[in-house]
C-alpha cells in the first residue's frame, strides 16, 4: 500500500502535474514513516507481554533444558560446573524408568476416563437444558458451581467425604452392607482420583456443549428432521458431527490440564498407596523436590511437553481455524 | 426449534445432578459449623445439632479452639488471607493490563498465523512442577524465592495467555471503524485505544479481570515450592492445617475452604456467561 | 382430467399465533393448489409466508385450521411424514458430509437398502449436473451447488410437495437466471407440484402458474398469474406487483339507468355492470398498468396530462404524468416519446382496466362474485 502511493506519485512528477496538486497526496517518505511508525507501535504493544514471557517462561524453560543434559542436583556444586552429559536422561526415562513410564501410561488412563465420564455426561445435560422448565437459570448455575471451586479445596473437601467414617462409606454401608477403606487400596484410591475430577470439570463440559449447541444452526436440524430422520438420528448424524470443533477444544483442553493434574492427587493420596495412584506432575514433583534430581526431573518434563505438543497439534489440526477465529 | 418439557426421568436426571453438585459443597460448609467433638465422630454427623462459629474464629486467633481441648494450631490464618488478596490481586492487575494492550497488537496489527496459538499454549502444557524447578534456582539467585514480587511475576506469567486471548476475543468483536474514525479525529493510536476500545470491551475486562483473579487465588503448586517462611497464601495454609500435631483439623480446615471458595463462586456466577469463553482461551464464543 | 384429481395441497381456514395471540402471524389462510401446478406465495418480508411453509411442512403447528394433501389431513403427521420437502433460503446443506452423504441421507434415515441409496442419489445427481462432485465435502462447495445440493437432497426421497423458501435470494444476479432455468426445467421434467416462497415479484412471475399475494398475515388474492396481474383482488396487490406498479386513479362511480361509468377529472371510462345497489354516485378507484396507456396527441383523447418526468429505459420509456394533481406511471416507445413539459392525451385499453371500491379497496369484480 505505501509502495503504491509512492510510485503513483512519482508517476505525477513525471508526467508533469502542478506542484500544487502533489501536496496533497502523501510524498513517499511520509507514507514509509507512517508505516514504520505503526511497526513501532505495534511492537510496544507487544513489548511488555513478550518481555515477560521471555523472562518468566522462555529463560526458565532454557535452563530447565540445559539441566536435562546434566545430571546436576543441588547436592553437586553449581550448576555451572555440571558436565554435558548428552541424552543420558531421556535415554534412562524411556528404557530404564518402569515409573516414568508408568506414571505417563496412568495419567493417559486417567484422561481417557475422566475425559469420556466428563463428555458424557457434560453432554447429556447440555441436551436436557436444550429443553424448557421452571428454574432453568437458577439450575444451570449451580450446576456451574464446582469448577469456580479451588482445586485443594475440592482436593480436601473429597478427602473429608472419603474418611472411612465420612458420609459416602455411610451411605455404602445402607447400601451394600460394607464400606471400602478408600484411600487402602490401589483401586479405590483410583476412583476416588477419578470421582473428584469428575465432579470438579464435568461442568465445564456441560458448559461448553450448552454454548456449542445452543449456536449451531437451526435449519440444518430441522432440514434433518424433515427428511425423515427421528430425534435419536438427528441427533447422532446431524447435531454431533456439527459440535465436533467445540467437542475437541473442550477435549484438547481438558487433556492439557490432566496432564498438569497435581493439586488434588497430591491432597488425596499423594501417589499412593505406594505409587498407584501416581501421575506424571506428581512424579516430576517427587523427583524434584523430594528427591532433588531436579536434572532427571527437567528432562522428564520435556518429553511430557513434546508428548503434548504432538498430541495437541494432531487434535487440533482439523479445528484450528475456529479457534483462530476467522481469517483476514 | 420447537422446546420441549421435561419427563420425568429427565427431571430425575437433573434432581440427581444437583444433589451429586451440591453435596460436596453442603459437606464442607456443614464441617466448617462443626464442634471438634463432631468433626471426625463415627457415624459421620451430617448436620451439626450445635453449629458454631469457633472454626472460622480460630482462623484469625489460634488460641480460641484451646476452650475445646484441641490445640497445635500455632500461626493465625490471617498472614495466608492477606498474601492471596494481595498476590491474586497485583497479578490479576498486571496481567489483564498487559493482556489488554497484547490483545489489541494480536487483534489488530499481527497477522495471526496457524502457530501462535500453538506457541502461546505451549507454556499452559509444561508440567508446573517441571517450571519450578528452573524458577527456585533462578530465584535463589536472584533473591526472590519466599518474596510476593517473585510469586506474582509468576502468576503474571501464567495467566497472561489467558487474559491475552480471552481479550483479544473481545477486541475482535469491536468493528476497526469506531477506533479509526478517533484516529482521523486526531487521537494518537494509544489514546484512540484506550478512550474507544477500552471502554467499548468493558464487559469484557471485568469478565478478564474476575477469571484471572479465580485462576490466581486458586493456585497452589507455584506457591508450594517458592514459599518458606515469609509468604502464605490461603492454599498453603490450608495444607497446614493437615500436618497439624493434633491430626487433621477438619473444622478448622473446613472453616478456611469455605473462606476462599465463597468469593470465587461469587465472581463465577457474575462472569458466568463469558466462562466458556475464558477456559477456552476464546475459542467457544457465546 | 386434472379437476377430476383432488387438489394436492388444500389449507383451510389456516391460522397461527404467537404469544398466546398477541401477534397474529397467518390469519385465515385458505388456499388450494392443484397437481403438477407451481404456487409462488409473494408478499413483503413478514407476511407469514415463512411461517405458512412451516406449518405446511410440519416445523410449525398452526394454532387453527387445516392442512390436507391428496385430500387427506396430514396435521397429526410429524414433520418428516408428510411427503412434503422444504429447501430453506440458506440451504441448511450438511457442511460435514460429503454432496453424496447429503443426498443420500432422507434415505438412510428411513432405511433404504444400500443398492437402492446409491441408484437413487446417482439419478439425481446427474439430474442436477452434482455428479462431479459426489465425493466433495459440502463446505468446499459454491452457492449454486449447495442450492443443487439443497434441492437434490429433497427430491430423492420423492416428496409429494416440493416447498422452495426464496430459493434464488441468495445467488448472485447471473446465478439467479441459470438457476431460474433450472427450476423450470425440472417442474417439467418430475411435473412436481412446488410452492415457492418469494419477495421477487419477476421470480414468481417467471415461474408460478398461479400466484399467493400475502400481505400482514392475510391472503390478498391466490389466482393465476395473468389474472393476479392485470386484475389484482386488492390495491395492495397493484401497488406490490410490477414495475412501475399498477396506476390507482381516485374517482367516482356514476351509475345512469344501469350504466356505470368511472369519472375521474376528464377520465370517463366504462365501468362493468353489477355494481350493485347502491348510491348512483360513489367514491371509487381505477387501477391501470403503465402498459395499458397510450399516448396520443391532445385533441384525440378524453384525458390529458402534462408529462413531468422521463426515464428512459433503453428500448422503452417511464414516464411520469400529471394529471390534474394525480400521478400515473406509462410506458412508451423510447424513441417516439413526448418531452417534459409537454401535454399529451391519455388512452387507456379498456379491457386491461380494474376497478376497486374505495372503503374495502378490494376489486369489485371479487366483491360481486
């Protein structure tokens, strides 16, 4: 655009318009400095969010992977001094460590389930509000009130209901007559991890699948139905398919944060009993600050974020221009 | 569409959710109520026949359970109260400002390209626990382990992607034209953004604003690991009340829980229509 | 041999409110159209003729009234039952299927064997000239394949009814005609009896046999398109129809010895006997198409006007005259046409004359019958 007034304008010269005339269209340097003045502003807006990132994420993260070729711990001088050690720490995470390992094939379990309990049931609400009833706006608030809930208070408040003298064993003894020690066994301990997320996110997928359905567009649903298709196959073949998007956002999201999930296993059973109920964040957390192989735990955490990015990137492929936005 | 009533399985179905969603929440706020004499009596009592303040006093004056027999409780939980209002509060500011002016350069002035949200994510997947790890060593260094300075620029960091994207889906919605014609009007490009644009998403800011602050005021790992002696926020506290020598203080705990949780489901109900929104860093729109 | 056959689709009386009948959307409907015939329901945007599709396809139930096909009342048949297709004006094409999943879906879902499916979808794909694109995804297509789409996904399932929603409104001008040629083609070629929901008076012209003018939730007169055109039943359907729209003269009927006359200045037409009992003089209108005046030089005519403006139009021309204060559109060949300013004498073709009373503003030719 600038280039075009300038040669315009040049073409005026040439042709031999009035000085008078050429005031008024902007001279070439002026467009160029008008434009450079808009690059400027442009990055000063950028500025203050990039310096941040640099220094509170990028930096870290450099030196998080410069650790990861070391085998340095605190216990061992400066950092400075540690000696490359190339890819020793990948190579000991993804042969050797049964518990690295481990804690990756879990934390994957454990999306797969919470994600599918959390869709399914997220989803089945979302549809029955599509319907008309009495105290609906009241009901889809508090139906939204566990995710505005810290995630250590959920932790603590779960762990207070699964006392083995706490209400839900109350109730399991009216019911079945006996009562498990929940937070004693590997599988119980399990569902309890699961029951707390599950009650913690699963409105935020009745949220997002309300927000989805209710913009899709009417007359596709209704061209279905007028073809012939009952409630049960509009549902399936029209009303599904086209939620898709918000379906895998919601989803790539939720991976993300089970990925990260911390604060309520560490508050619940801290990996236990023994390491069954352990996950990755909570693994790199034991490494680090338990037993300060902060190198080990460096290097761990990177191929958790490769795993993700490549998880991430793959899922999202088929929506990324709705989470753009629309192009320019 | 046509709407449709309920039947009543659906009803049931809806009934059961809400009791499901509530119960929890019934559960902590009924302990918080509590005598110690109730808190982990067996059978469990579900409704305390003598409800009483004295959790929530001991919070502020530790020595006020002593009348109950239950002792250990040596720190007041005012220090943690005041180190998340003032963490959440300057971090939430800080970064919703920086968010504010990131968004209106993503919205207006950088061609989006198919990686930046990628890029931008990226630094909401690294595990936490493994960006502790270079932060206590870097802030050894530099001093600003145990600081508030050193846990807000933290949650800055972390919460300005974000404010970043939840703004700039804002900032999309509002046409060019208002702000170019404040320009031809003679305003500077800053001026013209913050007298036309600032005010036109002001919906959207304090949505922002609320949504950052839930995420601040909830943190609990980043808190965990660079705080010592000389900083508290409410979610560490919490933890200490478990490795008290008395064992859990359940009410006490309780107390505290429902403390921090009641203004985040506050701020929760008055954003509830951009929540989706925010969790999916604008992606799901209204 | 058709009046033998029951109409195809008969509304009777039909009525629809919404908000407990605080706003009336179709207000005693009652209209009939015949197999193979092609009904375009015309009127401004609010009338109720989206609405009318809608009851008539079954999305909307009508708050009184009666919809029969073949005869038979389909209101207890749920939509998707009634052997009735509706093609909405945005399509509602399934952006998330391939053109041939689209076209094949009325018949999946109803359970067609699968030989079946692919035989039908593959006529009608060549029918509609989408066979190239059978294996495309909807959401790459352009606005007139997803209008081919649209319609191709309705006619497989081999509708009794075809209901079209301003099927051209969205297309881009050249578009418009192709698809216009298209439309008609396949009215002959299946004999399908359509009705078509448009505001585009030329539309309904160029493809309806008989034409619906709805205005504020009212019928305005359901007839063949001629008639609707040079007799409309009601001055909203002159004013709405053609452009220029038809001429309304304010005059008088004068009634001697059961000779009616219209008078309006130096305007004295004949008008039709019947105009009933009644007052020997009365206020009333004439309608006139722009085409259905002459211009003449001053001394032969009974009228004269004074010609105020003139577009032209390449091979005719508008033209604006004064005729003591009233305004009337004519028509006249471009090149032999008068000049602002001059007067000219008015001849009017007296078969192609309307007459209509001046309270119910209704034709009095419906208002006798």
């Amino acid at each position: 655009m600038p280039q075009e007034i300038a040669i315009s304008d040049l073409k005026g010269t040439r042709l031999g318009v009035p000085a008078a005339d050429r005031t008024s269209a902007p001279s070439p340097t002026g467009a160029q400095r008008a434009a450079r003045k808009r690059a400027r502003f442009a990055r000063g807006l950028a500025a203050p969010g990039m310096v941040i990132s640099v220094f509170v994420l990028v930096v870290p993260l450099l030196v998080a992977l410069a650790m990861s070729f070391t085998t340095w711990s605190p216990t061992r001088g400066s950092l400075l001094d540690a000696g490359f050690e190339g890819l020793f720490n990948y190579e000991e995470l993804l042969v050797y460590d049964t518990r690295f390992v481990e804690a990756v094939a879990r934390t994957l379990t454990l999306s797969v389930i919470c994600l599918s309990l959390e869709l399914a049931i997220g989803l089945g609400l979302a549809v029955i509000f599509l319907r008309e009833f009495k105290g609906k706006s009241v009901l889809f608030s508090t139906l939204l009130t566990p995710m505005m809930v810290m995630p250590v208070v959920v932790g603590y408040t779960f762990w207070m209901l699964f006392q083995s003298n706490g209400p839900i064993n109350q109730i399991s003894m009216i019911l079945f007559g006996t009562a498990p020690e929940w937070f004693r066994s590997a599988f119980f301990a399990w569902i309890v991890v699961i029951v707390t997320e599950v009650w913690h996110w699963t409105p935020l997928f009745f949220l997002i699948m309300l927000s989805g359905l209710n913009s899709l567009p009417e007359n596709p649903i209704r061209a279905a139905v007028i073809l012939g298709a009952s409630p049960r196959q509009v549902f399936w073949r029209v009303v599904l398919p086209m939620l898709k998007p918000v379906i895998i956002v919601a989803l790539v999201i939720r991976a993300m944060e089970i990925v990260k999930l911390f604060d309520e296993v560490f508050i619940l059973t801290r990996g236990g009993p023994s390491t069954s109920t352990e996950t990755i964040s909570l693994y790199i957390y034991k490494l680090a600050f338990q037993d300060f192989q902060l190198a080990y735990g460096a290097a761990a955490a990177f191929l958790v974020l490769i795993g993700t990015l490549l998880m991430v990137h793959f899922l999202l492929a088929p929506v990324r221009d709705q989470l753009l936005g629309e192009p320019r | 569409m046509n709407t449709r009533p309920l039947t009543p399985l659906l009803a049931l179905i809806l009934l059961v959710a809400l009791v499901v969603t509530l119960f929890p929440i019934f559960w902590i706020v009924m302990t918080a109520l509590k005598p110690p004499t109730d808190w982990n009596a067996a059978p469990a009592i579900w409704i305390p026949s003598e409800p009483t303040l004295i959790n929530f006093l001991t919070l502020f004056d530790p020595e006020a359970i002593g009348a109950f027999g239950v002792g250990g409780i040596s720190e007041s939980a005012t220090a943690a109260v005041f180190g998340s209002i003032l963490t959440s509060t300057c971090a939430t500011l800080i970064s919703v400002g920086i968010g504010f002016f990131a968004a209106i350069g993503l919205s207006r002035y950088t061609r989006v390209n198919r990686f930046t949200p990628l890029f931008i994510l990226s630094g909401r997947m690294f595990p936490p626990a493994a960006i502790a790890v270079p932060f206590v060593i870097i802030f050894s260094a530099i001093q600003l382990i145990d600081t508030y300075v050193g846990l807000i620029a933290i949650y800055v960091a972390i919460t300005l992607p974000f404010a970043t994207w939840m703004l700039k889906s804002f900032v999309d919605e509002v046409p060019r034209e208002v702000e170019e014609a404040a320009m031809i009007d003679g305003q500077s490009r800053l001026m013209a953004h913050l007298t036309v644009t600032a005010p036109l998403i002001k919906g959207g800011l304090f949505a922002t604003t609320l949504f950052i602050f839930i995420l601040n005021w909830s943190e609990f790992l980043f808190a965990l690991v660079l705080s010592y002696s000389n900083i508290e926020t409410i979610p560490i506290r919490l933890a200490k009340y478990v490795t008290a020598t008395a064992g859990t203080l359940f009410g006490v705990q309780a107390a505290l829980a429902v403390l921090a949780m009641a203004p985040l489901i506050v701020a929760g109900f008055l954003i509830q229509k951009h929540l989706a929104r925010g969790m999916t860093f604008g992606a799901v729109k209204r | 041999m058709t009046h033998t056959d029951p109409p195809k689709l008969e509304l009777v009386a039909l009525r629809k409110e919404y908000d407990g009948g605080e706003v009336v959307a179709v207000e005693n409907l009652s209209l009939s159209v015949q197999p193979g015939e092609t009904l375009a329901i015309l009127g401004p945007s609010g009338c109720g003729k989206s609405t009318t599709l809608n009851m008539i396809v079954g999305i909307e139930t009508p708050t009184s009234g009666d919809i029969l096909i073949d005869g038979v009342s389909v209101l207890d048949q749920p939509a998707g039952r009634r052997s009735v297709g509706l093609v909405f004006q945005d399509y509602a094409v399934f952006t998330h299927m391939t053109v041939a999943q689209n076209l094949a879906f009325g018949l999946k879902v109803r359970g067609v064997a699968k030989p079946e499916i692919a035989r039908a979808v593959g006529e009608t794909a060549h029918m509609l000239g989408l066979t190239g694109q059978l294996g495309l995804r909807a959401s790459r297509l352009g606005g007139s394949e997803l209008q081919r789409v649209a319609i191709g996904r309705t006619l497989v399932t081999k509708p009794a009814l075809l209901l079209l929603d301003e099927p051209l409104s969205n297309l881009e001008t050249e578009m418009r005609a192709a698809m216009r040629r298209e439309l008609r083609r396949l009215q002959q070629e299946i004999g399908l009896t359509i009705i078509y929901v448009t505001h585009d008076q030329i539309e309904a012209l160029s493809l309806a046999q008989q034409i619906a003018v709805m205005s504020h939730g009212k019928l305005r007169q359901c007839a063949p398109t001629d008639v609707v055109y040079e007799q409309p039943a009601h001055t909203f359907v002159a004013g709405f129809i053609g452009a220029p729209p038809m001429n309304i003269l304010h005059g008088a009927f004068e009634t001697r010895a059961g000779a009616s006359t219209f008078v309006a200045g130096s305007v004295r037409i004949d008008a039709p006997g019947g105009l009933g009992p009644g007052p020997s003089h009365r206020r009333g209108l004439m309608g006139v198409r722009p085409d259905a005046i002459t211009l003449a030089t001053p001394a032969e005519g009974a009228a004269t006007a004074t010609v105020r403006r003139i577009e032209p139009l390449g091979a005719e021309a508008v033209l604006t005259l004064d005729m003591n204060g009233q305004h009337l559109a004519a028509t006249a060949p471009a090149r032999n046409c008068p000049s602002e300013g001059d007067h000219v004498a008015l001849m009017f073709d007296h078969d192609r004359v309307a007459f209509f009373d001046a309270d119910s503003l209704r034709n009095l030719k419906e208002l006798s019958a």
